[in-house]
C-alpha cells in the first residue's frame, strides 16, 4: 500500500475492496466464480468507504469495477455518494475462480493456495495473474481520469504481486488502498510487464 497520491500524478490507482457478504462474515472462500450480493453491514462497509473518500478529498473521475454483483453494488452505493461518477465494468477485474473451494474456511485452504496448488475446477495463479496484468494495462490509457477501482481482495493481492510490492496487500471489506502504476506502465510500454 501506499500513501495518498498527489492528484497531479496520473500513474496512481485507488482500490477498495467491496463491502462484505455473507461468506467473508463467516469467513468462508468466495471465489469470482461464486456470485453473492453484500450484505447491510456489506453496504454500511461501501458507504463508510465513500465517506473517507470525500473525507480525503481523493479525486475520482471513475469507477472501474468487475461484474461481479458484490463489486457492482459497492461501486454503485460509492458512485452515489461521490455524486454521479461513471461505474464501468470489467469483467477481467473478478476475483479469482476457486471452483470446489468456494463456501470452504479460508483456514481450510489456505496452506494449499500457499503452496501453489489450484483449486479443483479453479483458477491457477498464474492464469489470474496474467488476466488482472491483463486488466490493469488496459486500464493504463484511463488513470488520468483518477479512477477508483472497487475490487476483492484477490486481485488487490495480485497487483500487488505484479507490481513487486514487499508485502501481501490482504485488505479488509471496505479498506482503501493506492497502487502506483508508474513502473508498471513502462515495463507496459515496452512490452515487459511481468
């Protein structure tokens, strides 16, 4: 994570991750392959989310969340509150598919997402990684729009693989975080990107 970025920068990407659902209460896996609304509390969680944003005056000129309804519906209630910004949707933003580890304790499976295993009828790794560096090259052309991209926490873990950062971004429902993308859109660029 970093710290709030100058709105003159336009390499910068704020991320929230969605309000709960009824799996993150209970601490279960849900997985981009499991497709759950937010529960009241979840929905509290995005608008407390919104409040900080204006609190902060961080400017956003956009949206940019996944299909998923429990990203959809946190970017809806933020949009709302920041007075009309533009939700667009990119599907290649979900969450990572878990297939049979979806509904199953994260304690459960985490010494094996540890390890490097997929999940049965999941996702790899590597084959989410490449979708969210995917994602988030084509969301380059867009970041002097300040967008704000709403989330799982996945895929604030895989940027921040992909970008190089020294510890695992593992944000609560609701949590802001700043990416920079300035390497990242040169390593882009010059068609290197990892």
């Amino acid at each position: 994570m970093h710290t709030t970025p100058n709105p003159s920068q336009s390499r910068h990407l704020t991320f929230v991750r969605h309000g709960a659902t009824e799996a993150n209460l209970v601490g279960l896996r849900c997985g981009g392959d499991l497709d759950v609304p937010l529960t009241d509390f979840g929905r509290r969680q995005a608008a407390e989310a919104a409040l900080r944003i204006r609190e902060l005056r961080m400017p956003v000129g956009l949206i940019v969340t996944s299909a998923l309804q429990r990203t959809r519906e946190t970017a809806a209630i933020i949009a709302r509150m920041l007075q009309g910004v533009e939700v667009i949707v990119e599907p290649a933003f979900a969450e990572r598919r878990l297939g049979e580890w979806n509904l199953r304790s994260a304690a459960e499976t985490q010494d094996a997402l540890a390890r490097g295993i997929t999940p049965p009828g999941g996702e790899s790794n590597p084959v989410f990684l490449a979708r969210i560096r995917d994602a988030m090259e084509s969301l380059l052309p867009r970041l002097a729009e300040q967008p704000l991209l709403v989330g799982s926490k996945g895929v604030a873990r895989a940027m921040g693989e992909l970008l190089g950062l020294p510890a695992r971004q593992d944000l609560s429902n609701g949590q802001l975080a700043h990416f920079d993308l300035a390497a990242f859109a040169e390593r882009s660029a010059v068609g290197c990107a990892p």
